[in-house]
C-alpha cells in the first residue's frame, strides 16, 4: 500500500499511481483528490483512460480516510469546537495536506517539469479538486500562511493549472439565498433519522437532477424547481457491495467530517475564496484555472458554480488582479460522471489542463 509523507510530523496519506503513459515524454500529471465521504476509490475507473491521453493520474486518500494517517483527539475536538479560529486553522491544514502531496508528486515521482512556449505547456502537475475538496485549492490559493516557502517554490515551478470541479456553495463560502424554506440536504434534514443519513446522502448526491435552463442565469427559484429525474438511477445504486465499501466511508461523516457544522466555517471559506479568486498575487500569481460543473448535480453543485461565477464577475479592489478562471459546464452530467462516464471525463481533463 503505497503511502506519501505529507510534512515534518509524520503525517501521511495513501495514494494510487495510473502510471507513465506509453510513447509520452512531456506527458501532463493529474493529481485528483476525492470529496465527502467518498475516497479516492472512485476515481479508480479513470486509469485504464489516462494513458491514451497522454495523462499520468495520482490520486490520494485524504487523512482521516483508507490507508492515510488519522488526526489526533485534539485534531478533531478543534473542527468540531466553538472556536472558529482552530477552525481556520483546520482548514489551512487541509490545504496544507494537498499542497504536501503535490509536493511529494513534484520532487519524488519523475513527472516531466513544466515547460510554457507562449500558450503551450507541457509537463507539470494539474491539481483537480472534487467536491469538498475544493476546500483544499481555495485554502491553497486564498489564504497565505498556507503553503511554506519550500511548498510555494515547487509549485510556482511545476504547477500548471487547477480545476475545480464540481464545487459545493458552502466550498466557496456561500449560503443559499434566505426569505425561504432551503432545498433538501440529508446530512442536515430533521426528516432524515440520523442513523439514516450516511446513506441517504450517498443515494442523493450520487442522483440525476433535472438541468437548470440553458443560457439563464442559475437563480433561488431554478434550483428548488430542479428535481431527481427518476428515469436515471443514483450512481451508487450502480456500484456493486464491494466497490461500494471500498468507495464509501460514512465513519468519516462522525470524525472529521463534522466540522461542516461548525460555525465559524463559513466566514473562513468565504474569505479563501474571496482572495484566490480576486488577489491572484497574493499566492501563486501564474496559476490560472478552471471551474468544472455538471449540469444534472445536486442543488448545492449547481448553486455553487452560481457562487464562483458571482466572484468572477466582481472587480478586484484597488491594486489587485482578478485570477483567470475559465467556467466550463459539462451537460447530461451527474456529480459521479467521473465513474458514470470515464472515458468522457478523462477527455474534458485533457482538454482543461
């Protein structure tokens, strides 16, 4: 079980490798991390597919989830705390997490380095984000005590784009609009028995959602008017026993995975993402980006392509420099369509990065 040491005090996280691909030199390497409660077994589906693009694709588990270190009692007691400045902190270490494996992958893995002739690059390590993930980029980029100069210097030299994909509302620090009742989310559902809401969250964000309308902008009222389209059936009533165990870990939602619920959360997303998006100076000012949503997600995927777009379209304050982020919608597209449509997404990775 390969593993990558991820800082100085013995943290660590398990991770897979695609493998160099065949008759590529200056190949692209992906680095993939997994979101809430589903690892990184569910990108396993995308190896077979990197090769054929020229793609090399690591991805990693999480701390907290199979074959990775844990965090300590006083790790978790932090997240789930009053203190919303230990919650800053857990997300900053989050962030750190990430940047120390793509960090691992840089100098440890032969990855050709990143070579840019005008507008064409080659070599050098994209960072894609899924889900809660996004957390991670948007700490690395938004927030300045978040990468060390050791960290920083390597990813100026070998990073070459990063993708969010598919990113929640609360991952950029946004709530939904108020005046009204909030669509279902069955983490957080009183009509939900607690017992039941692992599963009923693996069945719900892995469903078929009807599209909000093309070319309108995404409003309150278009996402409460977007239900399941029953025709379609959840991703996870797809997989089989086994690759559903090997993919889902809802032990994770009682340990790490409660400080969704802490209150000082979302002021410090919002705030990373405010200045990754707004300041690109301020951390890694070469890097740009790209947004990644699927039109047929859940509401708080589609809500969230809304909040990133809502940055994008602000002016940056006196002195500071919008970062360049393209916004690509992907149609027919579930939050799973790395494992519906590998193939496919293997494609638009190659097309994005």
């Amino acid at each position: 079980m390969p593993t990558a040491p991820i800082n100085d005090s013995g943290a660590y996280v398990y991770y897979e490798d695609s493998g160099v691909p065949s008759d590529v030199r200056d190949y692209a390497t992906i680095v993939l991390v997994h979101g809430y409660s589903f690892n990184s077994a569910t990108f396993r589906r995308l190896f077979p597919h990197a090769s054929a693009r020229g793609l090399r694709i690591f991805t990693m588990n999480m701390r907290d989830y199979h074959g990775s270190s844990t965090y300590s009692a006083e790790e978790l007691a932090a997240m789930q705390g009053p203190d919303t400045a230990l919650h800053a902190a857990a997300v900053r270490q989050f962030g750190r997490d990430v940047a120390g494996f793509l960090t691992f992958v840089c100098t440890t893995q032969g990855v050709p380095p990143l070579v840019v002739d005008g507008d064409r690059k080659t070599g050098g390590v994209a960072l894609v984000t899924w889900s809660l993930s996004n957390m991670a980029l948007l700490a690395i980029l938004g927030d300045p005590g978040t990468l060390d100069s050791a960290s920083a210097a390597v990813l100026s030299r070998c990073l070459r784009k990063v993708v969010l994909y598919d990113c929640p509302n609360v991952m950029a620090g946004a709530t939904f609009p108020g005046g009204g009742s909030s669509p279902h989310f069955p983490l957080f559902s009183a009509e939900v028995p607690p017992a039941q809401r692992p599963a009923a969250f693996a069945q719900w964000i892995s469903s078929y959602f009807a599209p909000p309308p093309p070319g309108a902008r995404v409003t309150a009222e278009t996402i409460c008017a977007c239900a399941v389209l029953p025709a379609r059936a959840p991703t996870v009533c797809t997989l089989t026993a086994d690759e559903f165990a090997d993919t889902f870990e809802p032990s994770v939602i009682e340990r790490s995975g409660l400080i969704l619920g802490s209150s000082g959360l979302l002021a410090t997303l919002h705030q990373n993402a405010h200045r990754a998006l707004l300041d690109a100076d301020a951390v890694l000012p070469g890097v740009e980006g790209v947004a990644l949503w699927c039109d047929q997600s859940a509401w708080i995927c589609v809500w969230g392509m809304r909040a990133l777009q809502d940055f994008l379209e602000r002016e940056p304050a006196p002195g500071k420099r919008k970062r360049q982020i393209s916004v690509k919608k992907l149609e027919n597209a579930n939050h799973f369509i790395h494992w519906e449509d590998p193939e496919r997404f293997v494609g638009v990775l190659k097309e994005v990065v």
